[in-house]
C-alpha cells in the first residue's frame, strides 16, 4: 500500500512539475520565435550584393560563354562537381557554402571561375569573397586546386543548372 501511495505522490508531482514546463516552454517558445523573425529581416537586408563587375582575383578575365551549351564539357564539369563540391554545395540549397543555381545571374563568369580555381587567394583579396565568407558562418572553401581546364568545365556544368 506505501509503495502504491509513493508511486501516486510522485506521480502526480511529476504532472504537477511538468505542466509549469509546458507553460514555461510556450512563453520561451514565443519570445525566441518573435526574435528569429526580426534576425531573419536583418539577415535578407545585409546579404552579399549582386556584382556582374568584378571579376575577382586570378587567372580569369573577360570570360564569355558561347550562346550554347558544350554538352560534353558540361559532363566533365558535372563528374569534377559531384566529387569536390557536393560536399559544401547543392544547386537549389543553401549548405555550407551557397546554392549555386543561378550563380552567373549573380557574379560574373570571371569571378565565379577565379573563386573555383584560388579560393584561398579570393578570400584574402576580394570584398564579395569576403562577405560570402562572413555570411556562411566563416567557412573557407578549400583550394581544390583544380586545373584551368578542370575549372571551365565546373563553370560549363554551372550553367546547366
């Protein structure tokens, strides 16, 4: 009969207990929700700017891209993407680094391949590399060190998406 009695006692102090924490967790809940949406609004305001300008810092300069899209390239360029930047990059997502659908809507084609190729040396030298770099949590995108023709055919690839 104690040993129901006690069972019952810590039973109900446990309801009792654990019905403030549901109120404690609703009011919590509330004032971290109200403060993500205002950090949400300053974080879309302060994102990295769109620049067809600068071309970066690196071997690329002036680069255009033929009207069509050199298929065989593109694959090579998909096949390099798969092995080296799945791990940071989707096309549509936001991952350790950005989503890259679109990329060259954003950055010219010179600065996207100069990052792809000397990452290490954008981040030192140029302002957009430097705010990517702050606003992805300070994560470095590592020097692969991709051959000229290896970097074309990622940009190739890039296109395609």
């Amino acid at each position: 009969m104690r040993k129901l009695f006690v069972v019952l006692a810590l039973g109900g102090l446990m309801v009792s207990c654990g019905e403030k924490k549901k109120e404690e967790k609703k009011d919590g809940f509330e004032m971290t929700r109200t403060k993500t949406e205002e950090k949400t609004v300053e974080a879309k305001s302060e994102g990295v700017p769109v620049d067809m300008d600068n071309e970066g810092v690196g071997p690329f300069k002036d680069i255009t891209f033929d009207s069509e899209i050199d298929t065989e390239l593109a694959a090579a360029g998909e096949a390099k993407f798969n092995a080296i930047c799945t791990a940071c990059h989707m096309a549509e997502q936001r991952m350790i680094g950005p989503a890259l659908k679109g990329v060259f809507e954003r950055r010219n084609p010179a600065w996207v391949m100069n990052m792809i190729i000397g990452p290490d040396k954008m981040l030192k030298e140029d302002p957009i590399a430097k705010a990517l770099y702050e606003e992805y949590n300070k994560a470095i995108m590592l020097n692969q060190n991709l051959s000229e023709e290896d970097t074309r055919a990622v940009a190739e690839y890039l296109r395609t998406l």
